[in-house]
C-alpha cells in the first residue's frame, strides 16, 4: 500500500505549522475544520512526504483525548486504497479492527476513510483513491 500521509496530533496547529516550516516543508493544503470529528486539518509537503496535522477544534473532539497519550506527536499512517471495503477485509482478516467506520473527509475533498488498529503497529488510516490517481 501507498502512503498518503503521516498523521500528527498537534495542540496548536498554527506552532506546529510553522515548526515543520523550518523544517522544509510547505503548506499544500490550508487549514480546513473537518465537521465530522471536530477537528482543524492542514497538510504540509517535504518532497514526496507529507503530514497531516490534526488539532482537535474543542474538548467534545472524539480527539481531544489522545492528546493525553501522544501530545505533539504523529499517531497514525494513512494509505491509499483502491477498494476501501476489499482493503478492510484483508486487514480484518490480519487482524486489524475497525475504530472508525467508513465516513467522509472533508478535509481531503470529501474522499472516504477508514481508520483501523493493529495490537503491532497502532492505528492507520484508508482513504480512497482520487478519481483520476492524483497524488492527493
């Protein structure tokens, strides 16, 4: 599977922004606010890596708290999939679980993601593929 993006859980997005700024990476995406899990969302790009930073928007964020666990820190990989549902049983029968069920992304155009957990690996996350195989 390819990756998409390397996801951080920040507790203030705009510090976060410019830390990884001075690291070299860009600001691919503006800050949206992801309705669904009460959340604020940018993407920034370094070459071929991006991340994904995530400040929960409020403490009624289902995100809020795991800022208690991982602060600023990332806390899942996301993956392209080309069949969400075909890509979730494989995993299940490796022995992922599902956490979050299929549900939009605002902030990656509305796309469809699965976020599952492995007792090895921790949590990751898969979006589908862009009509048209773009890069994002």
């Amino acid at each position: 599977m390819k990756v998409h993006h390397v996801g951080y859980l920040v507790k203030r997005l705009a510090r976060s922004e410019e830390a990884f700024v001075r690291l070299g990476y860009k600001i691919e995406r503006e800050v949206c606010y992801d309705h669904v899990r009460d959340v604020n969302i940018s993407f920034l790009k370094n070459g071929s890596e991006r991340v994904e930073l995530i400040e929960p928007a409020s403490k009624g964020s289902p995100l809020y708290p795991l800022l208690k666990n991982y602060k600023n820190s990332p806390y899942h990989i996301c993956y392209f999939s080309d069949d969400l549902e075909a890509d979730r049983k494989s995993l299940e029968a490796d022995g992922f679980m599902v956490i979050q069920d299929t549900q939009i992304a605002p902030a990656l155009d509305g796309r469809n993601v699965i976020f599952m957990v492995s007792a090895d690996i921790g949590i990751i996350e898969l979006v589908e593929t862009a009509e048209g195989g773009s890069d994002f």
